[in-house]
C-alpha cells in the first residue's frame, strides 16, 4: 500500500510557556514531531513491513519544519514532500486542509493517515476535512489499523466502544496515539535519513487563490487558565485521614 | 433575526446530556439577541426523543429518522447534517463535543464551507460571528478565538454549561433521508461495545480514576467498591487502559474523555498534564497518592498522601456510613 502521512511540527507541550502581552512565548527549540502523527508514521511503517508498499511523509512549515521531517524519515519513512511556509502564517485547520487536498489532488495513494489531532491545539480537524475535500471515505481517532485485500479495516474508539470499520481505498485516515509506541530512530536510520529525498514544493505552486488562503478563525489572544486554588493536603495515619477527608466531602464540599 | 441550531446526540438509547447543555446555553443566547434556537435529532427512532428535547426551549425540532442511525457511521450522520443545514441555513450550528461529533465536525465543515472552532469551553456571539474559549497546550492555557462568516459550526466541551429547562411549543419538522449502497463506502464490521450497565463518564456527576499506583485485582476492587459506593463512573489513566487494566474508552485524558463531573477522585495518578488535560475542570478533586510531590496534588482540593491499599478501606467505610 502506499501511504502518505501528513506530518506537523509543534511546541513540545511540556516545555514551560509563559504569556506576554496575550501572546504565547515559548522556547524556539523545542519543537518535535506531534506525538499523534508519530503513531500515524508508526503504524504505515508496520504495515509497510507486512504487506509491502512506501511510506512518504508530507509537512507543511517553515524551513526548521525539516528537522521534524528528517524525524520522520528516521523513523523508517522513504521519502518526503516539504510544502514550504514562512512560518509567520496564522492559518487555521481548514487552511492546512486545503494546502494538502491542493497538494494531494493528483496524486495516486490507497491512504490518507493523519494523527487525529495535534497536541498543541487539539483542534481535530484537519483530516476529516481533507478526506472531505478529495471525497474520500474516512475513518477517524483509529486505535488499530489492518490492511486486507487491498481494503483499510480501522478499529476506531467511539463514544461507548470500539467500531470496526472496513473502507476501500483510497481513504483516509487519523490515529490515535494509543495504537502504538513509535519506534526512537536509531543511528542507522538517522545516517540513512540524511539520504533520503525530500523534496521541496513552494506554496504558490498548488495553485491556491489568496482567498483560500485566508483563514476563517483565527486566535486573537491567550490568558492563563483560572488556577485552581491550592486545596488542603492530609498526611498522617491512613485510617484517620481517609476518614476526615470522607466528612469533609460530605459536610464542606458538599459533593456526596 | 437568524437561527442557532443544536445538534441532539443520542447515544445508547439516551440523549446525551451534554448535548442538552448546548441546547440550554444557545437558548440563553438567542434570547439575548432575538434569535431563534432550534434542534435537530439524528437516530433510529429520532422522534422518540422529542418530549426530552421540548423541555430545553428549542422553538423547532428537526427529525432524522432511518434505521442507518442504529450505530454511529460518520458517512450517513454527515449527509444528514449537511441536509438539515441546507434547509434551515443556521448562522451557527453548535454540538457537544462527542466522538461521533469530532469525528464528523471537520469533514462538515468542509462540506458546508463553514467556519469551525471545536472543543470550545464557552462561546458567545459577536458581529457577523462567534468568540470562542479553547484549551489549548494540553488545556493550560486558553485561547481567545473568533470564527467569521455566513456559517459557523461549534463543538463544546461537556460540562461547560447548565442546563437550563424552558419548556418550549416546539414545532416538530422531518425531515427526509436516504442514503442508497453505493454513497455508503465504509462497512461497520463489528462494534466491541464496553458500555453495558457502565456509568457514561461525560455524564457522570463522580468519578472514580485509577492510575499506575492500582497494581492489582485487589486494587481494582477497591476501585469498583469505591465507585458502587458514590454511584460514580470508573475511569482510568493511559498507563492502566494500555496495560488492559482498564478498557481504552475508560480513558481519561488529552488522548481519552475530557470530563468535568461535580467530583473527581484520582487514585494512584501522579498527574502529568495529558492526564490533568482531561480532567481540571471536574468540581471538586481529591486524590490519594503515596507520593507527597506528585503533580496531582498541586490542582487537588483534598490531597491524601498515602498508600491507597490502606487509605481506601476506611475511606471507603466511612463514606458508606455518610450514605446510610
């Protein structure tokens, strides 16, 4: 099968950020493959394993976005397509969607895999809007994925259980962190990555009209979230406190 | 004057809760600015759903029946929507935040052309669009957002409003659906379904979470004990669903459920963020860990710093006597 995984680079969640002036300051070098997308590249490798095909990797950024890629190549993907941006850009999920349904317009695939969402916004959008844009059949926040008689079957996590989907393909698709570990890129694949292409494609060559461009959404600000005030901390005799901390639910929180 | 139309999630035979949240805030906010608010229910038996809807002030109720709508398949669920908005042209159409939401907001919003914002914790209406609250940053942070245009969808975080009852004359429109072999592409297999007698953790007014420090059965009875005690759901960190502990739709978390019940015990949990991301809006947090520095005492109300084979019995007991 071939799989093309769209890739994002995004600030490390983990890293400390601070607001200034409603702007979100944050440490420039610590940005990293967003963990969703890193068990979307995953799980096409496994499949690439088993069933044979190529995996390529397809990111839209700025030109530091190559070391996500480089990531991603390291991990085991064939190759990569960069679609470059300035990185000053503000462009919201339906933006990044229409860059890549531009981009995959005319290409041959059987799958389209993104991470269902990523990690700094946790917006969730861009996927279902690409399969949407190039009318293809699509599943998403996969937990497992099963490649049969040239058919996608998507074991997806619902509102109440887990569905068990078969899509023909091309499709699409977007994965959950929870299908798998990514592998850590090994020195192997780190020095084979460097050889890997990767090719470059400017934005202004997908044809896009300015008004496409523009974003619908937009952030006009960030505030911290209201803290929650430092609550009481009990320490002592297990049978004593747990007992204290019972009655205080029922009679100061008022919560039994 | 323009319309605000909700979308009714029924799951398990039930409307969804959070949905009548929705339905409650858009009620105030179209009363606000002279708007009409309105409803759509999408189920096999849609219409019995109604009476329930009615009670929330919707001034008309779209109904979307087929027997295609027994499971959650996103392809018959968009072409639906996509049909009501066409005939109701809502300036904002706003949805709980379910799965079977997030996974067709985007595809909908592509199909419609529409502005979206999802996963809100509050919106209002502006000129010519809405604002938006969204956590973002594994929910430390809050972006203010803006979404402009003719169209707009929205999804909101369960939790985030009251409900409000304001019994309504709703006018009951259906509207047709079909939906022929070849347009449905995707087949539902198999559903592995968990839900059975469990308590809905979006619903759920307390919550039971268990962590790494649950080690064993005799941890998950003491889990179960617990939770049959307060009537809560149970749910679980990453650690225990990956481990099969714990089922994967247990999942409390960035990647799992965003919950926000009136109480909230932790157990075991140290509280790393993507944890925390899910669960610091609930009410009123305790948790119970060994260890005094765990992160998770840091946004708890009631921290217990011990073992919790030794701290549950009694908590446990004391709590069933406050019961009785």
């Amino acid at each position: 099968m071939k799989f093309y995984v769209g890739i994002k680079m995004v600030p490390d969640v983990n890293a400390p950020l601070q607001i200034k002036d409603g702007q979100l300051i944050q440490d420039a070098d610590r940005m990293i493959l967003n963990a969703y997308d890193a068990s979307a590249v995953e799980e096409a490798l496994v499949l690439k394993e088993k069933h044979g095909g190529e995996v390529e990797v397809v990111s839209i950024g700025s030109p530091k976005a190559s070391e996500t890629i480089r990531k991603a190549l390291a991990m085991g993907a064939d190759k990569a397509t960069h679609i470059q941006t300035t990185g000053n850009e503000a462009y919201d999920s339906a933006t990044y969607a229409r860059i890549l349904a531009a981009f995959f317009k005319d290409k041959e695939y059987d799958v389209l895999s993104f991470g269902k969402q990523s990690q700094d916004t946790d917006a969730g959008l861009t996927g279902g809007m690409v399969a949407e844009m190039l009318g293809l059949p699509f599943a998403t926040n996969a937990v497992g994925l099963q490649a049969e008689d040239g058919k996608l079957l998507v074991k997806r996590q619902g509102d109440s259980g887990q569905e068990m989907i078969e899509l023909p393909t091309p499709c699409a698709v977007t994965c959950s962190n929870d299908m798998n570990e990514p592998r850590i890129p090994n020195l192997k694949g780190i020095m084979a990555s460097k050889r890997k292409p990767m090719e470059q494609v400017e934005l202004s060559s997908l044809g896009l009209s300015e008004d496409e461009l523009t974003p619908k959404t937009s952030v006009t600000g960030y505030e911290e979230k209201p803290g929650r005030e430092p609550g009481k901390k009990f320490e002592g005799e297990p049978d004593e406190i747990a007992r204290e901390v019972a009655q205080l639910l029922d009679t100061e929180a008022n919560v039994i | 004057m323009s319309t605000i139309l909700t979308y009714i999630a029924i799951s398990d035979g039930k409307i969804k809760r959070s949905s009548l949240e929705v339905l409650s805030h858009c009620k105030e906010l179209a009363d606000k600015d002279g708007h009409s608010v309105e409803a759509v229910i999408i189920d096999k038996d849609a219409s019995s759903f109604v009476d329930g809807v009615k009670k929330y002030g919707a001034s008309k109720i779209y109904v979307v029946e087929d027997p295609i709508f027994k499971n959650h398949m996103n392809t018959p669920l968009l072409k639906a929507l996509a049909n009501v908005m066409g005939a109701t042209s809502p300036s904002v159409f706003a949805f709980a935040s379910t799965e079977s939401t997030k996974d067709v907001l985007g595809a909908l919003a592509a199909n419609q052309q529409a502005a979206v914002l999802s996963d809100v914790s509050s919106f209002e209406l502006t000129d010519g669009g809405i604002k938006a609250k969204r956590p973002v940053m594994a929910a430390k942070i809050l972006a203010d957002a803006e979404a402009k245009g003719e169209k707009i969808l929205v999804s909101v975080r369960s939790g985030s409003y009251d409900l409000v009852e304001n019994e309504a004359n709703s006018e009951v429109v259906s509207v047709d659906f079909s939906l022929n072999d070849g347009e449905l592409r995707t087949t539902l297999k198999e559903i592995i379904s968990v839900s059975g007698d469990t308590i809905d953790l979006n619903e759920a007014a307390s919550i039971v979470a268990a962590g790494r420090g649950v080690k064993d059965e005799e941890g998950q009875k003491l889990i179960t004990e617990l939770a049959d005690v307060l009537k809560a759901g149970i749910g679980a960190s990453r650690a225990l669903t990956e481990s099969g502990m714990y089922d994967p739709s247990l999942q409390i978390g960035q990647t799992g459920k965003v919950v926000s019940p009136q109480l909230y015990i932790a157990i075991g949990i140290s509280g790393a963020i993507q944890h925390v991301a899910g669960m610091a809006n609930s009410k009123v947090i305790v948790a119970i860990n060994k260890d005094p520095d765990a992160p998770i005492f840091e946004i708890a109300d009631y921290g217990i710093v011990g073992d919790l084979y030794k701290v549950l019995p009694p908590f446990i007991d004391e709590l069933k006597k406050i019961k009785a």
